[in-house]
C-alpha cells in the first residue's frame, strides 16, 4: 500500500517537473475591397531541443508555483519538426505550407497560408477545411455562426466581416486531429492529455485597411486557475465567441464611372449646342 503510494506521488512529481505546453494558433486575414484577400494560420510550438536551458513555464514565469518545465520534443513521433512533415503532406492543395522558422531561441513557427479571389472563394475554401474534420462538417453551424461579409455606401464603401470563433476553430480541427492521431506520443502523459490540450486558439486579428479587429494572449497573474473562459492557467488565450470587423475604402470604380459618364454627357451636350449653332 505504501510502495503504491509512493510510486503515485512520485509519478505526480514527474509530471510536474516536466510539461508539454500546447501549440499556440492564431488566426490572420486580411481583406481588400473587392473580398478577395489572404487568410494566415500561424502554429508557435515551444521547442525544448533548441534550447540550452530547460523552457520555463509560461503560467509560472517566476518560477514560484513549481509548474514544470516545457517538454514538448518528446511528444511527438519525430520530434517538433515532424509537425511541417505532417502538413506538407496533408494539407489540401489550396493550402500553402511555408517553411517553418525559429523566433526567439526555441519557438518553431509553423505557417500555412490561403489567398481567396472573392469572398465566395473565401466561403468554399473555408467549408472545404471544415469539412476535412473526421468530426465536424459545415453543416453543423447555424448562419449565424458562419463568416458573413456585408458591403454597403457608395462613393465610401464599408465591409463588414463576421465570423464566430466556434467556425475558426471547426476550421482547424482537421490538422489537430490528424496530429493528436498521427504523431502525438501522449508518453508519460497518457490519460492526462487529450485531443483538446495539445493546441489552443491563442490570438485571432482581422483587417479590412483601416479596421482592425485583434486579440492577442497574455499573461494574468491574477487569474484563477481553471476560470470560466476555459484558461487553465494565467496565460489568457482568445476569449470572445465572435469576431467582427469593419473597414471602408474609396470606390473608386463608382468615382471612375460617374467622371466617365460625365464627360459623356457634358461631351454630348457640347455636340448638341455645337450644331445647333452651326445651323
């Protein structure tokens, strides 16, 4: 009884010395004033092979709560870099996997990128990605839960982008599934960890030109362990259930127009007056 006592305890302290941290998503796009525009899906995975020193804990900063190290390596079949092999291999055409870079010593950064003509191309290319979910299909959302891009005025011309963080999620969950399956080595880790803990939403922005609609993570010292936002920690990921975004831009196509037919009608009129002089 005390051998099986011990040996939990001890099982308890290892996993305390040591953690995986999950990957950290965000979510880029950008549109320009006919729709079209490019969507980024940027992967931050904390890689502990690239570092001299052990990786401290992001929600112990201080290193006061005894939370472990990050040890993110050795949960995967491959090690951190078998994560770009993966979406190489599994990324649908219109995806482009960039290469992978360091930033700050030891993240891994990895990139997948879409650009759309319109925002009907944007919509099939967004509904293809959730439907590659072995889980989840397009139409699972209600509309309003769907991206929605409204346009309206004339001469100023103002889009308004719409979309819920339940359908950003959705649109990821073919690549965190297949990785959780594929190449997650859950380790000491088995029974702790789930599909849902290996990766979090952690910053979305949007832009039409001038708007900009953005949250980012960030560190809370204050935040209760396990709140109501679903943060297990002090490190607060994205917490809103909807985006929105507005921005304006010139028509200038309508400005074109108008000048055109203008000059048509003040180069008629010029005509009519002409001749009639003439005569």
């Amino acid at each position: 009884m005390k051998k099986g006592l011990l040996l939990f305890v001890l099982f308890v302290v290892a996993l305390t010395l040591s953690a995986c941290w999950p990957a950290e998503v965000t979510v880029e796009t950008t549109f320009n004033a006919n729709g079209s525009g490019t969507r980024y899906i940027i992967v931050d995975v904390m890689d502990d092979t690239l570092s001299t020193t052990p990786i401290i804990n992001p929600d112990d900063p201080d290193q006061t709560e005894g939370k472990g190290a990050v040890l993110n390596d050795k949960h995967l079949t491959g090690g951190v870099l078998a994560i770009q092999t993966w979406l190489e291999e599994n990324a649908p055409d219109f995806i482009t996997v960039h290469e992978a870079k360091v930033v700050d010593t030891y993240h891994r950064i990895f990139t997948m990128s879409f650009d759309f003509d319109n925002f009907d191309d944007f919509l099939e290319k967004y509904e293809a990605l959730v439907n590659l979910s072995p889980n989840l299909s397009w139409d699972d959302f209600d509309a309003a839960e769907l991206p929605q891009l409204e346009t309206t005025g004339g001469f100023k011309k103002t889009l308004t982008f719409t979309e819920s963080k339940a359908i950003v999620q959705a649109s990821l969950d073919w690549a965190v599934d297949g990785i959780y399956n594929s190449i997650y080595d859950a380790a000491d880790l088995t029974g702790f960890v789930t599909k849902d803990d290996i990766s979090v939403l952690a910053s979305y922005k949007a832009t039409i030109n001038e708007g900009v609609y953005e949250e980012l993570r960030y560190y809370d010292a204050t935040a209760e362990e396990g709140d109501a936002a679903g943060n297990v920690g002090k490190i607060i990921n994205v917490e809103s259930d909807e985006f929105e975004v507005t921005g304006s831009f010139t028509n200038t196509g309508l400005i074109i127009i108008i000048i055109v037919a203008a000059v048509v009608v003040i180069g008629g009129g010029f005509f009519v007056v002409t001749k009639v002089l003439k005569k």
